[in-house]
C-alpha cells in the first residue's frame, strides 16, 4: 500500500496546528517520579527545542509520546488521536507518521547503511525489493550522504555519518513529525551546525515537524523555533529564545545567560 494512501485515515484530524498534545503527564519508575502532572504542545511546521539538566527527564518524555514508557496518568494526543483509545489501525497510521532518529543513532550494526534505512520499509509497508533500494538511495543522498554510503556498515562511518544514516532512516516512510535525541551530541562544531542546517533545510523542503532533545546551545539558537524547558518535573517555561533570554528562572538564567553561554545578537535574527 502507498504511505500516502496508509496514512491518509488521520489527515485533517488534528486542529489548531497542534500535531502533539501532552497533557497532566505522570511518569514514575518504581517510587521514583520522573514528570509530575507535564503539559505541552507542539505545533505544526516548527522545530521545537527540548532543553533540561541532565537525568531531569527530557528523554523519557520523548519515550513517553512514542509508546516506549508507559505512563502512570494524563493524556497524549497524536495528530488528534488520544492514543489510548486508538484502534490498532489508527495506531498503525499514526506510527507511520512519526520518525525517529535515537542519541546514539541506534544502527544495526549487522546490516548495511541501506538495509538500516530500509527497515521502517519493511515493517510497515510490502513493496518490491528495487522500490525499497530506490526509496533508500534517495533518503541517503537527501540527507547529504555519498551513494557509496549505501553498501557501509555503521562501524565503518564517522560518527556524522552515522547521525545521518540514522536520520535517513526515520524519513523513510515520509513522516510529518520527526524526533531527534541529542542529534548533535558527540559532533564537532562544524558537524553540529551543518546537521542543524540540515535540520532546517529537510523541515522547510518536506514540511516536518522537528521535536527535538538537545543540549546544545547553538541548535537551540540557530535551528529551533520555539523551546521547552524541562525542570522541577513540569515545563518550567516555553517560548522563542527571546524569551528565554528574558527569563529570570535561575536554571534557565544559568543556562542562557551564564558564563558559557552564547550571547546572540538578536539583531541578527530579525
């Protein structure tokens, strides 16, 4: 069946440009609570940067929204689709309209760049073996790989090369929302700014949605939106950098405009 055709069953059903919805989010491992009563948007179009001390959650968050925690109260809303009260079929639909590109890139190191990229293919759709290869050639050079990327294994690609492979891998099914786990972590400078420039480029060009989880300053700067800040288990305060620059919250404080920061000039960005 042709993703445009699978994924069809949920177009329109959201509203008000709100793709994600978290509502009263409760998390706890064992006696330990992780998120008490969080709520959050994301909305349609925009790179939403998730910011947060170590060990404060941003991740499990993420996991959350995906189905890979379970959470103990409150309410997630997928494209307008309480996901708890979701079919099967609607939950299939749904997953295919998500991409995800994990902190580590989370390769299999036993199968070749273009095997990796054709997993979601086969898990989600039956297509001919030179579609799949077509298809997974075209996300591989779209995010900026050689061809000869292909037939690599991921022990034998840098580790911006691997981030890519793996970003190739959550577009290949054409998502509408993409999340991406600290996907500048463990890149050098130059590394980190051409894969944020790739992150716009693909939300502009493909009209995604970009949730990402991120300590990195300069992708929160040069690349997000709109940012969420994660603290005391809730979201402590959101909005444009502008307003995180403003902010008098002392870990946002500390984190925006303490020693290490990076001052923007805000002139700039007008």
């Amino acid at each position: 069946m042709a993703i445009a055709e699978e994924k069809a069953g949920l177009n329109g059903a959201e509203g008000d440009g709100i793709v994600i919805s978290a509502r009263d989010i409760t998390v706890a491992f064992g006696d330990k609570v992780i998120l008490d009563k969080l709520s959050l948007d994301i909305h349609r179009g925009e790179i939403l940067g998730f910011v947060g001390a170590s060990g404060a959650g941003k991740s499990v968050l993420l996991r959350t929204i995906l189905g890979l925690n379970k959470k103990q109260a409150g309410t997630i809303e997928l494209f307008g689709v309480d996901v708890d009260k979701a079919s099967d079929v609607e939950r299939l639909r749904i997953d295919m309209r998500m991409g995800v590109l994990f902190q580590h890139g989370a390769l299999f190191s036993a199968l070749t760049v273009l095997e990796n990229v054709q997993v979601p293919m086969r898990e989600y759709l039956d297509l001919p073996k030179a579609l799949m290869d077509e298809l997974a050639l075209l996300k591989i050079e779209l995010v900026g790989l050689p061809p000869d990327a292909a037939r690599k294994f991921p022990s034998e690609l840098s580790g911006g090369m691997v981030k890519r492979a793996a970003l190739a891998r959550a577009l290949a099914l054409d998502p509408d929302v993409v999340f991406l786990d600290e996907p500048t972590s463990g890149l050098d400078p130059i590394g980190a700014s051409e894969f944020d420039e790739l992150v716009v480029k693909l939300r502009d060009t493909m009209d995604l949605t970009v949730y990402m989880v991120t300590h990195d300053l300069d992708s929160l700067f040069t690349a997000c939106d709109r940012v969420a800040v994660l603290g005391n288990k809730k979201i402590l305060i959101e909005g444009t950098i502008e307003d995180m620059l403003k902010s008098e919250e002392p870990w946002v404080k500390s984190y925006f405009r303490g020693k290490r920061a990076r001052q923007l000039d805000l002139a700039a960005r007008a």
